[in-house]
C-alpha cells in the first residue's frame, strides 16, 4: 500500500486532519514528547556487557521482554494494522502498526534504498522490526507480571526488535530504530552520529553538526549555499559519511517561511506530517506560533521534497568541521571556539546544552544538561566507545572541530536574548 491510501485511511478514521496545502495533521494525546522513563533495554546475556546500563538504558529482564512481544505482536496483527519494509541506512527495517499515519511517518523518515558502500560491511541477514500500537496500554496485554507504566518502548538490542505501546508520539519509532543502529555500528567499524550534515554538491568539504533535539542541527544543515545530507542520525565509516534516514523530522515551533523557507515548504506538502500543531478550523491555516498543545510541534517529511540534497544513494567525502552545538541556557560559553583534540573529547564526553521545551514530556523551560555524545538517550554503548571513534576519525581525516553557542546571552534564557 502507498502512502496516499494510508493518508486515505487516516482520514477515514479520522485520526488526522489535512491542511490547507495538503499536509496531514495529527495529535499525539498525552505523549507529546519522548516518554524517557518508559524506556527499557532488554538485558540478554549476550550483550549485557556492551550497554550502558543505568537511568537511561534501564534494563528489563528477557522473561518480561519474551512475554510483553509475544502479547504485543498478537495484538498488532489480530488488530487492523499497516505494514512498511525499508531501510535504516544499509540494515533492514520493518515497522508494523495499529495506526495507518505512523506508518505514513514511518516511510517519510526511513529510506527506500540502501547505499551500496555501507552495505558491503553489514551482514545481510540484519533486520531491525519496530511493533507498534499507540492507542493500547500495558495492562492490555495482560502480561501476568507486574510493570510500573501503561506505556513502554522496549528496545530488545540482541534481537533487532522494538515494541511501542501506549504513546502516539511518533519519535519514539524513528528514535528506537536509531538507538538499534548507535548499538550495531561500532560493530562494523562505523561511527553513528546523532548530528546533521551538508555538504557541497559533489560531496566535497562536508560538515557535521552534533546537537540534542532543538539546539539547530535541521536549521542549521539547512544552508541554501550547501546541500543537505541529512538532520539527525549520521554514519561515518571509513569511506565517507551518509544518513541513516530518508526524511526529516523538523522542529516547527515559530516556523516563518521567511527564515525558513525550505522547512516551511517541505513541511506544508501532501505527504508531509504536521505533529500537534495547532490550526484554524475553518481555514485548515496552521498557526506555527502557537504552543498551545506543545512546544515541541513537529514536522515529517521526506527528503524528496527538498532541492538542495545531496544523492542520498552513495557517501560524502569525509567531513573537514566537526561543530558541536549547544543551546547555553546560561550565558556561561561564548559563541564560537575551536577546540583541539582534548577539548574536543571533552565536550563531546560531556555534552553539555540545555534539554529544550517539550523535547521530552515534563520540560517546559530549559534545563541544564549533560548528554554525552550529544545524544546519551540514543547511545546504547559506553560513552568512551562513541568518543574514541570520533577521535580516532578526526585525527586520521585531519578534522578542525568547533563549539558553536545556539542558546543565549546577556543574561541566559528570560533575561537575554538567543543568538541569531
């Protein structure tokens, strides 16, 4: 089935609204943000060594995970449910769902075809399944054993399988894939990223930009001088760099087409999600202003829609900038440095930034943060095993890393204003 008659469906249950461009408008209920404490890795034996166990990879035992996938598949499948098969970078994914729009997103956001360079160090026999039913609750599965929430996101690292349930939020799909990536990589001798990154046309002086959600990673690899590679989850192997991704999933709090143009655009087409946002009834006009719902209003859309991307069937050429971005609350960092070797591990062991409004259920201003890798929530391995790869490929492609200030000054957030 294609995309159009799963917008189709969405209409007919009238779990989504379309715009007056087009594009198809959805809530998420409760679950407007990442649901961060929901989320579990299951604790096989055979790579409970490699994770970073702790607040963040919370583990799970492999009698509760068999269990809640086997209750989990059955309801999916017994349930009208919507089927994609593409690709995460060069593994294969399949992403199986109760509600047709999420599978809307799920073909904006992952890729119809591999590139071929990646392939070549990825077995093919690796395929990643996402199981999904927004609309059901733990208690539904009738588990037997007990479990704190009626939502979870069990990410099953040693199977390649992710379970979803209870939370509409559509990142959790995209973001659960990638977490299975950021574990697989390294295994192959492949740097993932939590970055974007552009470059010019013919893949030559590319650059990498690493941030957590908000800090500018899609605005800012969004340069109309530059083309873009992708806006969030980047590899890097020893032949260049390339994303894991077919689509973007940009933030659209404040969005003008005046500043943002190719945003804006590709954000308003047919095909194109519009995630919590607000909008008049009557008109189908969307007001990007408004943070009623929530700050963290998103849109889903594929590259194809974009002008200035570079093919996404084959590798840039290895990055000359590295920048890590960071969104100071505090006024405490200056607006640009170059860091050298040292400085840069540091801020990437680190990183520091401020987790921005509504990126995860519960922040409503922003909050101090260390987020190591830039990305520690998608980082199922050691921090020092992401690190030394970025070491290692910097040293060896001579790359000049920056720190690059998007947060405020003069006072910090309230009291100063954010640097343009």
């Amino acid at each position: 089935m294609d995309k159009t008659r799963y917008i189709e469906v969405s209409l007919h249950q009238r779990h989504a609204t379309l715009s007056k461009d087009g594009a198809l408008i959805v809530k998420t209920g409760a679950s407007t943000g990442r649901s961060t404490k929901e989320r579990f890795v299951v604790q096989r034996p055979e790579i409970s060594e490699d994770i970073d166990w702790g607040t963040v990879n919370q583990a799970v035992s492999p009698e509760f995970a068999d269990a809640y996938f086997a209750a989990l598949k059955k309801r999916v499948v017994t349930a009208d449910h919507f089927c994609m098969n593409g690709y995460v970078g060069s593994f294969d994914i399949e992403v199986i769902s109760t509600s047709p729009w999420h599978v809307v997103f799920a073909k904006n956001m992952f890729r119809r075809h591999f590139i071929p360079e990646l392939k070549k160090h990825i077995p093919d026999d690796v395929k990643i399944e996402v199981w999904h039913d927004p609309h059901g609750k733990v208690s539904d599965l009738n588990l037997g054993m007990d479990f704190p929430f009626e939502k979870a996101i069990i990410v099953d690292l040693a199977q390649l399988k992710v379970g979803i349930i209870g939370t509409a939020y559509a990142g959790e799909i995209k973001k659960s894939a990638f977490s299975v990536c950021n574990y697989l990589m390294p295994k192959y001798g492949i740097f993932p990223m939590h970055s974007s990154a552009n470059c010019l046309e013919d893949g030559d002086n590319s650059s990498v930009l690493f941030g957590l959600s908000g800090t500018g990673k899609t605005t800012l690899s969004a340069d109309p001088e530059r083309f873009l590679i992708g806006d969030d989850e980047i590899v890097w192997s020893e032949s260049g760099i390339s994303n894991l991704e077919g689509g973007c999933y940009a933030k659209l709090i404040n969005l003008q087409e005046s500043h943002e143009p190719d945003i804006f655009q590709a954000a308003n087409k047919f095909g194109s999600i519009l995630e919590n946002v607000c909008f008049n009834e009557t008109t189908r006009e969307i007001d990007f202003c408004d943070d009623t719902i929530t700050e963290n209003t998103r849109g889903s859309y594929s590259l194809d829609v974009l002008s200035r991307v570079y093919d996404q069937s084959q590798e840039a050429k290895p990055p000359k900038s590295v920048i890590f971005l960071t969104a100071d609350a505090f006024g405490a960092l200056p607006a640009v440095a170059r860091l050298d070797e040292w400085q840069a591990q540091y801020h990437f062991i680190s990183g520091y930034t401020a987790k921005l409004a509504g990126t995860e259920i519960g922040v409503t201003e922003p909050q101090a943060t260390f987020s190591a890798c830039f990305g520690a929530p998608f980082m199922p391995r050691p921090a020092n095993v992401y690190a030394n790869m970025l070491a290692e490929m910097s040293k060896k492609y001579d790359v000049t890393v920056w720190l690059l200030n998007t947060g405020w000054t003069k006072g910090g957030y309230g009291k100063g204003e954010r640097f343009p």
